[in-house]
C-alpha cells in the first residue's frame, strides 16, 4: 500500500454533490413533481463512504492515525453545525417555526449529540405534528448518520489493516459488510416498516458500505500522480454503468418519496449500487467527469454541506404566510437567504477551519464558542406552559365544558377528550356523566363527531352556546383526532401512511355516547380524511374519491356512522359540508399524498356526495359549512381561518360558530 501518495480534487465528484443538494431542495420546496429528495441523501451517503475510507487508507494504522482522523472530521463539520444549532435555537425562541420551545430544545440536543436520527425514530411524528410545521432540527439525522459512521468504521479498518489483510482482501469484506447491511435494510424493512428503515443507522448503511467496497477494491482512484488505467472497453462498461445509475437515480427522484412503502422494499440498496456507479464513473471516465463539472456545479458541489445545514431552517421561517410570496418568487427568496449565509459560513468558518494546521484562525474560535455559549444556554433554560397544540385545546375544551356544566347547573365531571395519535389509547369517559335535561321548547342539546375539523369547530359553537344556554347546549360527543371515519384501511395523508387505530372506531362508541349524554342533535363533520388516497390493505391498489369503487366504500360508511348515531337516540343528524383544505401547508417537503388530498374537486365530490346521500333523508340535514366558509374566505383555504390548512384558530372557529350554531338550532327546530 502506497500511503504516501497526494490525493487530487475532483470536480465532478463536487457537480454530484450539487445535484443531489438540488434534488433535497426541490423536495423540501414542496413540488410534487419532485418527491424523492432521499436520492440526494443517498448519494452524499455513498461519495461519503468512498472519500472517508480513501482517507482511512493512507495513514499508518494506529491509535495517532485515528486520533487524527476524527480531530480533523469534527474540526471541519462541528463549528458551521454549531452555528446552525445555536441560530436556528434563537430564531425559534423569536419566531414560531411550529414546535414548541421543550421540542426545539430536545431536537437540538439530539442534533449536538449526532443522535437526531435515532431521536426523531423514537419520539415518532405524532398527529399532533399536522399542526405545526416539522422540526427546523430533523435534516441534522442525516448528517448525524454520517457522524456515528465516522466514529467506529475507522476501527473496522484501521482493524482489517493491522491483522494484515491486502486491499483486495479489505474489499471484499467491505462487500461482504454491504451485504450484510442490505439485509439488515431489508429485514428492518419488513418487520419495522418505511420510517424506521429511512431513519435508522443500521439500514442506511448499506449505500454508506458501497462506496467503502469500492475505494478499496478499486484503489487509487483518487492518486494525484496517476489515475487508474483501464481499456477502453472497461471505460465503455464504467460509462454505461454511470449512465445507468443516473437514470435510476433520477427515475426515483421524480417517483418515490421517503415515506413510500417502497423505502422499505430495497429500493436504498438500489440506489447505493446505482450512486456508486456514478462516483465511479465521473473517476474513470474523464468525459464523464466533465459533464458533471460544469459551469458553477463543482462551486455549488463544495458548499453544499453549508448550504444543508442552512437551508431547512430557512425554508421553515421564510413561509408563504410570513412573505406573501407564491412558489417560484418564494423559493428564489430562500435560495438566495440561503446561500448568503451558507455562503459566509463556507468562507469563514468552513474553510478556515479546513486548512489550519496548528493555530487556528480568530473566525474559527470565536463563532463556534458564541454558538456553543448560546446553545447550551437556550438548551437549559426550563419552558413553562409550553403546551402543543393538541393539548392546549383539550385544556380549553376541558374548561369549555366546565363552564358549561356551571351555566347549566348540571351534574358533570370533566376530564381530558381524547387526541388520537396513531398509537392505541383508552377512550376517554364522558365529560357529562348524566344525561341532561330536556323540557319541552328548552335548549337544544347538540355535540360534535367527526374528525380533528369537528374537533375544533366545535370551540366556536360551544363558545356560542355558553353566551345563549336558553337555545343550545353543547355537550362532549365524539370529535377525536387524527380518526378518519371510514374503518379500516390505509390513507395516503400528510406525512406518509396510516392506517386507523382502535380508538377511531366509532361502531359502539357514538351509539353509547348519545344514549349516555342524552343527545338530540349529533352534528357530524368529516372531510380530509376521506379525500385523501385510501387501499383497504398493503397490497391492495389505491383508490380515491371519484373512482366507483372508493364512493361504493365512503356511501357505505357515511350511512352507517349515521344510523349509529341515530341508533344512540339522536332525533336528528346535521351533516356538515367540508371547507376546501391544504394539507400540510405548513410543511414545505409535505408529500405527493398530501397534495393530491388538497386537489379542491376532490373535496367537491366529496360534498356532491353528502348531498346526494342525505339531502332527502327525512332525520338528516346537510348544512353547508363549506359554501359558508367560501363566502368569508380570501382564497380557497384562507391562512387567516385555517392556519395549518385544516382546522380553524380560535378566531375562526369564533367566526363560523357565531353563523353555525344558529343555522344547527333554525335546522333543529324545523325538525
């Protein structure tokens, strides 16, 4: 082994970088004819995987050599990953990005720790998360990644090197590692599912293992003094292979998203064979090379690890709502944000940080000092009353009915209502435990059931109803979050897919709940969930509103959780119309299932069939909520009533209840 010999910079390995950097941030942008962004990751993954073990390669294997290699791997990556911690700490304390202040600190420290992958695995994207944009913090598992590579791989080599093994020989059981840990993605794929193989150490480092295998079974590549000599008809081979993994690569990109099911089936493995295969290509092939180094892609290539660390916390605070800008003009204002700072922190802490050899530069003390000060201070200080936003609104629905109770001097005894999050939860007991009273011409006692839309709705005409107890009286029903009302199956919904737990089962519940409140009205108000991609198992094909099959499966549903509420004892159902949504307009990377549930003729249809379904039902009234909500709107979803896209705030929801709840007393009374 000749460890002597200087390495040589490669253009075109920095034009790779700067198209998998492009493919992240059109992902992140939101356009759906760009989901795969993972491709991206995928490709730094790999060129990290050959660059980091031709580093390893060189030096004599011993504890200084490996002493040395991590001083100079955290001296250039830790300095512009603190700055970014500790920025994106205070812009969040300044701003609201979308979590709360106790999530920004948790995240950040898994972020500080090169655990954010693992985090992010464990705490698991509740449905509390559809309200909020994603954390500023979740890019950093990637990179985190990359870090707990960095700590034990150079054992494995460093290892294989002393027990005397050739760099053949160190190849092939960097193969072998490969494989393993193709199996290891594939297994976790199979008993853990999509999130879990996108986001674990073990079942990414397959595409991290094929360009170690390749850096040593075919050494050199990098030599600066020479470059690999192969015939012609290899090269031809080299590029065929080159091309073919581009062309995988990008097929991916325009189709599969990292929430797909397909993460899961083998497609990462794919995609490490196909990036090494370019990586190989632009070093043997020099036309090759050169096509990936054009014009400012090998500039943009060598910043790119500034310009990700930067940009997610950028495109998070830079927001539709905040600008008042639309797509295109939008994603130039962030780009160019982001590559200004990104730009001064390559210049100025990157690079200097880089090339000292001994003392280092005043920029490169001082800035990762302030930032660590500044992090570990925003980490520590304690947050109080920092409630999400599911839980916030079930403290207030909790006083709403409190105060209810009060003003109506019946007997009550509040607790929590029920936020689902995907994971099974016993029901909540009633927030009224006796059935109240009804007299001829008195109030009219309503409740809400639905989904998390009638979920917030409700505030506003609980609200109504405390201000005019003589003519309505709302009591807890069954509005639980993140329940779609069709049973069973799958929807293709916000952040990947998901699939009703027990909880969401209203079959006996809605029954029971009427019987025990003493219901009269049971006002139902469903929508999003129902216009979103559905398949009644994994294997089976997806089917949406419109398609014969999918109305055949929503009409059977709609007229069932009816006749169970008039079952319970209802003497009437109002059926509420749904107002147009924008599903996770707060999350700039929210996927292609979420954008086709926002199309607006699909909740057109969706309403044609409320209407076709109950208009003439003698105990069921169709209310249009959403023409009502059409009227008062400044667009189709209008950010000043639904926020997220969704749901209403609390001055919207105010807004349609002082309209809504005359409108539910005016249908009663006409019953």
């Amino acid at each position: 082994m000749n460890e002597e010999r200087p390495l040589r910079h490669e253009p075109g390995l920095d034009g790779v970088r700067s198209i998998g950097l492009a493919m992240a941030l059109l992902t992140h942008s939101g356009y759906a004819w760009a989901p795969g962004g993972f491709v991206g990751v995928s490709v730094f993954f790999a060129m990290s995987g050959f660059l980091i073990t031709t580093l390893l390669l060189r030096p004599a294997p011993d504890r200084a050599a490996m002493a040395d290699f991590w001083i100079r791997r955290f001296r250039r990556l830790l300095p512009p990953a603190l700055l970014m911690i500790a920025g994106t700490l205070i812009l969040g304390f300044l701003v609201d990005l979308g979590p709360t202040r106790a999530d920004l600190q948790s995240d950040a420290l898994a972020s500080l720790l090169y655990f954010a992958n693992w985090h992010f695995l464990i705490t698991g994207n509740t449905y509390d998360a559809i309200f909020t944009a994603p954390s500023p913090f979740h890019h950093m598992w990637s990179l985190s990644i990359e870090e707990q590579f960095y700590l034990f791989f150079p054992f494995v080599i460093f290892g294989l090197r002393r027990a005397g093994l050739t760099l053949r020989q160190i190849g092939w059981v960097m193969v072998g590692l490969w494989a393993l840990a193709v199996a290891a993605n594939l297994w976790t794929g199979v008993v853990y599912g999509a999130d879990t193989t996108y986001l674990a150490t073990h079942s990414r480092l397959s595409e991290i293992m094929a360009g170690a295998a390749l850096a040593c079974l075919v050494p050199g590549l990098l030599d600066r003094d020479r470059r690999v000599d192969i015939s012609n008809r290899v090269r031809s081979w080299v590029l065929a292979a080159a091309l073919i993994g581009s062309i995988v690569n990008v097929g991916f990109f325009f189709t599969i998203r990292d929430s797909d099911p397909e993460i899961a089936q083998g497609v990462l493995p794919i995609v490490s064979v196909a990036s090494v295969a370019i990586v190989a290509g632009i070093l043997l092939v020099p036309r090759f090379s050169a096509a990936m180094s054009v014009g400012p892609l090998p500039l943009i290539g060598r910043m790119s690890y500034a310009v990700y660390l930067i940009h997610w916390p950028i495109f998070l605070w830079l927001t539709p709502e905040r600008t008042g800008l639309g797509d295109l003009p939008l994603l130039l204002l962030r780009l160019i944000v982001t590559f200004a700072l990104a730009g001064l922190s390559y210049r100025f802490i990157e690079t200097p940080s880089r090339r000292y050899a001994t003392r280092p530069p005043l920029p490169v003390i001082v800035a990762p000092v302030m930032a660590a000060v500044a992090a570990a201070v925003l980490i520590i200080v304690p947050t109080t009353d920092d409630l999400s936003v599911v839980e916030a609104a079930e403290a207030e629905l909790e006083t709403l009915f409190s105060d209810r109770v009060a003003s109506t001097s019946t007997t009550a005894a509040p607790v929590e209502a029920t936020a689902a999050t995907g994971a099974e939860t016993d029901a909540a007991p009633s927030l009224s435990t006796s059935s109240p009273t009804t007299v001829p011409n008195g109030p009219i006692v309503a409740a809400m059931f639905g989904d998390s839309t009638a979920f917030f709705t409700q505030f506003g005409v609980g609200r109504w109803a405390l201000e005019n107890t003589e003519e309505l009286v709302l009591v807890e029903g069954g509005a639980t979050v993140g329940c779609p009302l069709g049973r069973g199956g799958e929807r293709d919904f916000d952040r990947g897919i998901t699939a009703p737990g027990p909880e969401c089962d209203w079959t006996d519940a809605w029954p029971s709940i009427i019987e025990r409140q003493g219901i009269e009205i049971a006002i139902l108000q469903v929508g999003p969930w129902e216009v979103a991609e559905y398949r009644a198992t994994p294997s089976a094909q997806w089917t949406r509103i419109g398609e014969p099959e999918h109305e055949a499966y929503l009409e059977a549903e709609l007229r069932a959780s009816v006749n169970a509420l008039l079952a319970g004892g209802a003497e009437q159902v109002i059926v509420l119309t749904s107002p147009y949504i924008h599903v996770g307009r707060l999350d700039p990377s929210r996927t292609a299932g979420a954008i086709a549930a926002s199309e607006p003729e699909r909740m057109d249809a969706f309403n044609a069939l409320l209407q076709r379904l109950f208009s003439t039902e003698e105990r069921v009234a169709v209310v249009d909520l959403a023409g009502h909500v059409a009227s008062i709107s400044n667009g189709l979803v209008d950010p000043d009533l639904m926020p997220d896209g969704l749901h209403f705030d609390e001055a919207a929801s105010n807004l349609v209840g002082e309209w809504l709840s005359p409108t539910i007393v005016e249908t009663a009374n006409a019953r």
